[in-house]
C-alpha cells in the first residue's frame, strides 16, 4: 500500500545581535543590527524510518553561511508529500523560506502542512499548547527536553563543542516528541487524510491504518454507510460506498 512521504521537522536559529539604550522594551531600528539571524542547526524523521537527521553549524567555517544547512533541509522538503511541524507554520516554514531567498534557493516542491500547535488550539482547551506542555501531558515515550536556556545558543556560536552537542540531543528530541504527538492529535484534525495517496481499494484509515473494525451505520436521507473505527489510531469515520446503492445492485443482478 502506497504512503505518502511524511516530514517531521524542527529548526533552531541564532539571535539577532544589535545594540540598545536600555533593557526594557525597546524599538530597535535596522542600524542597531550587528548581526542578523539565520539557521544553526535542524532535526528531521520520515515518519517510516527510526533514523533523526541532523545539520548543524559546527564546523561551518563561517557560522553565519547556513547555505549548506538550508540545501540539506531543502531537499528533504522537495521530497515530503507531508510535512509536520510544531508552531512551524508562524515559525519553522517562514524562517527557512526567508533564508532560502536570501540564499537564492528555489521554493520546494508542494507539500500539505499540518501544525500540532495549531491542531491543539483548534480542538482543545489545554493549559498550554507548547510542545514543552503537550508532550509532557500525552506523549509516553518522548517529552521535550529541557536545555541551558539563552547560554546554550551564545555557548554554541562561541564554538563549545560540549554546547552543539547539547543542542543536537535538544533538537532531536523535538522532532521525536513532535512525532508521538502528532500521532496522538491526528485523529482529532478532519483535514488530515492520509488515504487519499493508497493505491490500494480496500478501505484505509485517514491516517494509512489498514487496522479497522466495523462499527454500525451511517445514515442520510438517501444513503447508508458503513462506519469504523480504527485501532491504531481511534478515529472514527464512514466508508465511501453507498451500502443501499450496493444491496440494490446485487438484488437487480439475481
């Protein structure tokens, strides 16, 4: 059975570094800027793999050149059918998008994006939508790790290597923690249909599950369906066939 290819992915940037008069809120103007943001490291998994790829800009001669970063997350999104992300719809696709212009990089090839933080606001009211929050409520196996804070990000453009490896362990289990929630919340996002790239004609669950189990009838005024539910991952839904249309087929055929 076809899948589709399923992207989870996580970027950290560096700060902008400028100068100001004073530290309460401030308005700081484009020549106070030192130095610009861009792209220090990223984390991703294929839904159907165990491995969690990984860029940094460790040994980057320039840290501030992320080309060779961008080109690696570039590929994996020109490939992905599906991306998934945390927040990255604000965040993650808008930072790289920016740095790909500036880097003359070409979009990437189409691709549907579905948001957890944005799936959490939409069908919840939990305490926090963060993913700090939410994998330590629903995730049983990988939470959101905590990390230094604010040093971790100076220590690692000040070439600590014992701080990149931080920030490896950090962005990794960001994109473990996004992929067990998201599997957690995708039951409840109608829009997420995984079915519609099966080849396959017997009956798939949204999410690709072939696992299903009968569960009554759907009914409108003119039609009956069968309804399931899936095992793997608890949605519940209807089949596509008009079960009325099929029993009076097969009675017009004795």
């Amino acid at each position: 059975m076809k899948q589709p290819k399923i992207l989870f992915f996580d970027i950290e940037t560096a700060p902008i570094l400028g100068y100001m008069w004073s530290i309460w809120d401030q308005t700081i103007s484009l020549n106070q800027i030192k130095q610009d943001w861009f792209v220090i490291s990223w984390a991703a998994k294929w839904a159907d793999s165990n491995e969690v790829m990984y860029m940094d800009q460790r040994n980057a001669r320039n840290v501030e050149n992320d080309k060779k970063l961008l080109q690696g997350i570039w590929k994996l999104l020109d490939e992905a059918d599906i991306v998934v992300t945390q927040n990255g719809q604000a965040f993650d696709q808008k930072k790289l998008y920016a740095r790909f212009a500036i880097n003359g990089l070409k979009p990437p090839s189409g691709f549907k994006h579905y948001d957890t933080k944005k799936i959490a606001s939409k069908h919840f009211a939990f305490t926090s939508n963060k993913l700090e929050y939410l994998s330590d409520k629903l995730n049983k196996k990988y939470k959101k790790i905590k990390n230094s804070g604010f040093t971790l990000w100076t220590r690692c453009l000040a070439g600590d290597q014992d701080a990149w490896k931080e920030m490896e362990k950090y962005n990794k289990y960001d994109v473990l923690a996004l992929e067990e929630l998201y599997t957690t919340l995708r039951a409840w996002e109608p829009k997420v249909n995984y079915s519609v790239y099966s080849d396959d004609t017997d009956q798939v669950c949204v999410c690709g599950s072939d696992s299903l189990k009968k569960k009554g009838y759907a009914y409108t005024a003119i039609a009956k369906y069968q309804r399931y539910v899936c095992n793997d991952c608890g949605k519940n839904y209807q089949g596509r066939s008009n079960l009325l249309t099929t029993e009076k087929n097969k009675s017009l055929l004795k």
